[in-house]
C-alpha cells in the first residue's frame, strides 16, 4: 500500500537532520554567525539568533564556540564573511528545488551544489526559476501531544493552523510570527520535536515510489554538502508499506 503524504516530506527531512548529527556543529556555527550579521549579537534582541543558539546549546556546543561564531558574524572575529545564498534547480520528473546555503565562498558552494544535481539527473537553474512556487513559513512540529492544547497556545500566539496525523502534529506559522509562536509554545512547556523555518511549496507535484527514491536521494547528497543548511522540494513523496 502507498500513499502520497504531506507527513513523508517531513519525516524525511527529520531523519536527514537525525543523519546529519556529525556535521550539526559545522552547519550550525554557519547559522549562528548569519543570524547574527543580520540582526546582530544580543539574543534577547535578535530571535532568530535566539532560536540557533538554544538549538547549539542543545547538541552541546561550548559556549565558546557559540561566542567565536556570534563575533564573527557581527565582524568582530577572523575569518572570511559567510553570507546566506539561495539556489534554485530541478530535480527527477520536473520537481522544483531550493536549496538554502551559509557560505564564505560562493565559487565552491555553487560548483558542489551543481555537481550535486547533475549526479542525480537534475539541473541547476536560474535565480528565479523555481522561488516563485514556495512560501516561507515557520514549522514546528510535535509527537504525540494533547492537539487541543496545542491548539490553544498556538492559536492565542499567532499560528496560522495546526494539522495533526500519525501521531504528528505540525503548527504551521507566518515566517514574521515563527519565532514568538515558537517561543509561546515552549513557555508553555511544549517541546518541539522539530523546529524550523521552511519553504513549503503553494503546488506539489506527486512522485512514485521510484522517483521520491531517486528525490531524496538527491536531498540526502545536497544536505551532505557542508554549505548546505536545508532543502525543500514541491515533491509529494510516495510512502510505501
């Protein structure tokens, strides 16, 4: 039995950062120092930075490193600039692709983003191509918690709706309300078994079983890419059982 199902994209991209565990530090040192160049070093200031540090802080990272990566990213500390760079390409049966990247090199990063596609049988577009058909969004998502108070705290805080399946429960925000609803649900003793800011896709394009093999194969060597921090696709994917 299959089925196309919304709950496949985001198991899978829960195991990718499950896999990716041995690189966390590399690709969150990246988003700690963006997040700080952009809305600078006070975490009480800047949720963003917030929300990467508590993430850090979580897989154990020193509070030395954090600092290194926050001074860098507010100019203060060595080291090249990382800038965060958005390429856009097509994968198996046409499926659109955006891949989020931290980097201090943009040369290196498109070369091994681009090989990374044309090693799946995909290609590489131009700025523009694909962008059109996502949304940023914030999503957080839990296991196996009580929906209606869920609902209430989100809802109150500013989410846009909540669906629940499998045992999975998503709140799905505005990308300017992410964070306070985040933080509203935490406060309130939820704890997120994923939390993050996505581009969810306004039109999906549903694979079989052999193409969402072949998608998120795809997915898996752009994530192992150390300049990539996410990627998100307008694949439906096929789940078997």
């Amino acid at each position: 039995m299959a089925g196309h199902s919304k709950w496949a994209n985001i198991k899978h991209r829960k195991a990718a950062q499950d896999a990716k565990r041995g690189k966390i530090f590399t690709k969150l040192i990246r988003e700690i120092t963006v997040a700080a160049r952009m809305g600078g070093g006070d975490a009480d200031a800047n949720p963003r930075l917030r929300s990467v540090l508590d993430k850090a802080l979580g897989a154990n990272m020193t509070k030395d490193t954090i600092e290194r990566a926050v001074t860098r990213g507010t100019g203060e500390g060595d080291g090249a600039a990382i800038e965060e760079v958005l390429y856009e390409g097509y994968g198996t049966n046409g499926v659109a692709v955006l891949v989020e990247c931290a980097t201090d090199n943009r040369n290196r990063t498109v070369a091994e983003v681009r090989h990374a596609f044309t090693k799946a049988g995909g290609n590489l577009g131009t700025d523009g191509s694909v962008a059109y058909l996502f949304n940023k969004q914030g999503s957080i998502v839990f296991s196996d918690v009580d929906e209606e108070a869920i609902m209430d705290v989100a809802l109150e805080a500013g989410a846009e709706d909540i669906e629940t399946e499998e045992g999975m429960t998503e709140v799905i925000t505005s990308f300017e309300d992410y964070f306070s609803v985040l933080q509203a649900l935490k406060d309130a003793g939820f704890t997120p078994e994923m939390d993050e800011i996505v581009q969810r896709a306004s039109l999906e394009i549903e694979l079989d079983a052999e193409a969402s093999e072949k998608t998120m194969n795809m997915i898996d060597a752009l994530e192992e890419l150390d300049d990539v921090q996410s990627v998100f696709t307008n694949a439906a994917f096929t789940e078997s059982a």
